[in-house]
C-alpha cells in the first residue's frame, strides 16, 4: 500500500500524445527559417550575413539552455518549467509573427530559443511517470516527431509565407505550441521538485550568450557595405575577447559550471570537440550558401526558387540527416570511429569542392546537401556516442553536454561565415553576391572539411605517443 502511495502518477496515450504533439509543433517552428531565408531577407532589406542572424539566434539560445534546462526541471519541476518555457516561445513565435523588422525578429527567435529545453524536460516528466520500457517508446516518439515537425516546417513554410504572409509561419506553428501546452498543463500531472544544493551557473550562461552574439555581429559589421575602420575591428575583436575570457574564468571557478571546461584537459574530450566543431562549422557554411544559391535570380547564374520550392529540395537533406544521426553510434561501432570521420570528411570535402565548378543544376545542389548531410550525421553522432562510452558514468551528462554546444556553436559560426563571404562579394549597385563569392563559400567550406581530415591524422599521432 506505502509503495503505491509512493509511486508517481501513471500518464496515459493521450498525454504521450500531448507531448509529441508539442514537439512537432516545436520542430516545425524550429525549421520554418531555412528555406524561407532568401525570402525574409528580401523583405527585410537585409544582406546575407545580417540574414544569417536570423537562424543564428535561435541556436545561440539554445546551445546556453540546453545544458541548464534538466538542471531547471529538477529543482523545480519539469511540468512547471516546461510550461515557463512554452510560455517564452510563445511570446518569441508571437513576436517574430508581428516583428516590422530584423531587429524585433531577431529578438522573437532569441525567445524562441528556448524550445530546446523542451526535449530533456519532456523527457524527465516520461521518465518519471512510466516504467522503463514504456518510458524509452515514448521517449523515442517524443524525438521523432520533434524531427518530423522540422521537415513539416520545410515542406510548409513556404505555403504559409507565399499564401499568407512570411509573418504567418511563424504564428501558425505558434498558436499550435499555445494550444497544445494548455492541454499538456490539462493532463500531465505535476512533478515534485528535487532539492539541490547545485546552483545555475547564470553568469556562464550569459557570458557564453554574449561572446557568440558579439562575435556574430562583428563579423556582420566587418563585412558589411563600407566596413569599419582598423581600430573599430580591433575594439569589436577585444570585446569578444574579453567576454570569452570572462566566460572561461566564471566556468573554471563555478561549483556547477554550465559547461565543465575541465573536461577539456582530457584528449579524449577535446579533440571530439575541436573534430565536432571543424565538420559542423563546414557544414554550417553548406546548409547556409544552399537556399541562398536557390534564390538568386534565374536571369544570372541562380535558379530564382520560391520559399515552397527551396523547402522541397532542402527536404532529401533534412531526411539525410535525421537518419544518419539516427544510425551514427551503430556504423562507428561496426567500422570505426576513426573510419567514419575520414569517409565523411573525404565525402564533404569532395561534394563541397565539386560545387565551385559544378552549380548548374538544381540537382547538384539538391545531391550536395545529402551528402554533406548525412557525412556530418553519421560524424558527430559518432563522435556523441563514442565520447559518452569513454569518459566516467558520472561525466556522460556534461561530457555529452559540451559536445551538443559545440555542435550548435559549429553550424552557427559556418552561416555566419558563409554570410560574411556573401556579403564580401555583393554586387555595389545590385547588392546580391557575385557567382565567385558563392564559389569562393563552397571553397573555403572544402578547406574546413579537409581541415578535420587534419585533425583526425593530428589526433591519431598523438594518442599513439600516449
């Protein structure tokens, strides 16, 4: 009788449902950006880079409260910061669906952001009111349908934008997450909290936000129409410094750092994080050039492809990826983990070098991003699971944890950079980017590429000498 007062509230299909449902909504928010960049910009009146800052924010948010939402749901109970979560992304969805410009926009997908919390806050609440085998299904749901709603946005955002306005893919998705969060709050039941003696490390969390969003506007800034002047850079590059310092000072002397720097002594962890963060950034730079090169003007070089058009051909990719991240523990166990790293490195160098001659054709770009898709995949889901075997039980958290940041910070500084190169070779009188920038974008991405290659061969002498 004691155990079953005890036991936590057994939650049924529906509030399963519920919380998939939220994670569809959410993905499809997440992934309405993508193809409808080229459009947003043009609306806005915004160069490549500043553009890039669209997507960019959203990840910036997410890397800082991904390792921070477990702790919050712990402390105070995964229902209630769930539902404060929700609560903020509305308000984001909300405000990027009203924003008259980029400023307001980038603010809404800064609130927007915190959606990433939703998915280990969802997962604490399945744990804790189903058994263990039900709890891994439902988990498993949770994930696919998070994914499924980021190809729902592909396929959908540019419907909404062309039929409505590209206001209405953002408050669409929006009104979904309002809707289904109010169910959730109906059905789920409520979590107690635990008590920790752990503190959020606040501070790393802004620090951290800062240094990656100072960085990107200096690079918008430096390669904007003028540029600046040599002390201007200097003073904007001593800015960044001195946050990213401060970040490293606050991490190394926190009780409950938001991202265990000490982790990094280990070789182990950081060559995953210097590995995940060269093929993540030349990715980042692929996925950014791809919907830009789709835009531009038939009448030139260019396809001049609609929203609707762009998010069909992103799609394959979109697909690619979520199953190589699916499969990329399983093929590093059966052929390596160093194998994996030099195919896909191989792979994406080829494919991205190959585009600076060859982007004629909607199909060679379509192809490429498969590719480049599914060799980062199956890279840094290797490199996840390989790094969560290695280090202790008690680090797999925040080993994984720094692993996941650098994953985003990656994709965010190769759009940023792509953004910038862009915006380097804009016509003067067009503004729109020359054929060569573009050549020159899938260049640089194919030296990053062979630049892990580097990096794999550098980590393989060093582990031999240990």
């Amino acid at each position: 009788m004691s155990e079953a007062v005890l036991s936590p509230v057994r939650i049924g299909r529906l509030s399963i449902g519920a919380l998939g449902v939220l994670a569809l909504a959410l993905g499809t928010l997440q992934s309405v950006v993508e193809p409808a960049l080229p459009l947003l910009q043009r609306e806005l009146g915004v160069s490549p880079a500043e553009g890039a800052l669209i997507g960019n924010t959203l990840l910036v948010t997410g890397a800082v409260v991904a390792p921070v939402a477990g702790k919050l749901g712990d402390r105070y109970g995964a229902k209630r910061v769930l539902v404060l979560l929700m609560a903020v992304v509305s308000a984001g969805g909300l405000l990027a669906g009203l924003a008259p410009n980029l400023p307001v926009l980038l603010l809404g997908q800064v609130l927007q952001g915190v959606m990433v919390g939703a998915l280990p806050l969802s997962f604490i609440l399945v744990r804790e009111h189903l058994p263990a085998r039900e709890s891994q299904v439902a988990i498993g749901l949770v994930m696919a349908l998070f994914t499924g709603g980021g190809m729902v946005g592909m396929l959908f955002a540019g419907p909404l934008a062309e039929g409505l306005s590209w206001h209405g893919m953002f408050a669409l998705p929006t009104i979904a997450i309002i809707a289904v969060t109010l169910v959730v709050m109906r059905l789920m039941p409520h979590d107690p909290p635990i008590p920790s003696d752990d503190r959020i490390d606040w501070p790393g969390v802004v620090l951290l936000s800062g240094t990656l969003l100072a960085f990107m506007l200096g690079l918008v800034t430096v390669t904007g129409k003028g540029g600046l002047p040599p002390c201007a850079v200097g003073a904007m590059a001593l800015v960044v410094a001195a946050l990213a310092a401060g970040w490293v000072a606050v991490e190394r002397r926190a009780a409950s750092p938001m991202v265990d720097l000490r982790m990094l002594a280990k070789p182990a962890m950081w060559h995953a994080c210097v590995l995940t963060l060269v093929i993540t950034t030349g990715f980042g730079m692929v996925a950014f050039l791809l919907p830009q090169l789709f835009a531009v003007s038939a009448d030139g070089y260019g396809f001049g492809l609609g929203t609707t058009e762009i998010g069909l051909f992103l799609l394959p990719g979109a697909i690619a990826g979520a199953v190589s991240d699916s499969v990329g523990g399983i093929v590093a166990r059966r052929f390596g983990l160093r194998a994996v790293l030099v195919v896909g490195a191989v792979v994406t160098a080829a494919t991205v070098i190959a585009l600076v001659a060859l982007h004629t054709a909607v199909w060679q770009l379509a192809l490429a991003k498969v590719l480049t898709a599914i060799a980062a995949g199956v890279a840094t889901t290797a490199l996840l699971t390989r790094t969560a075997t290695a280090v202790e039980t008690k680090d797999t958290g925040i080993a994984t944890g720094l692993l996941v940041v650098t994953r985003v910070i990656g994709v965010a500084l190769g759009a940023q950079v792509g953004g910038a190169i862009l915006d380097a070779g804009a016509d003067p009188t067009t503004g729109l980017p020359a054929e060569w920038a573009f050549a020159t974008g899938f260049a640089v991405a194919g030296l990053v590429a062979a630049l892990s290659l580097l990096m794999v061969r550098m980590t393989k002498k060093e582990g031999a000498r240990a």
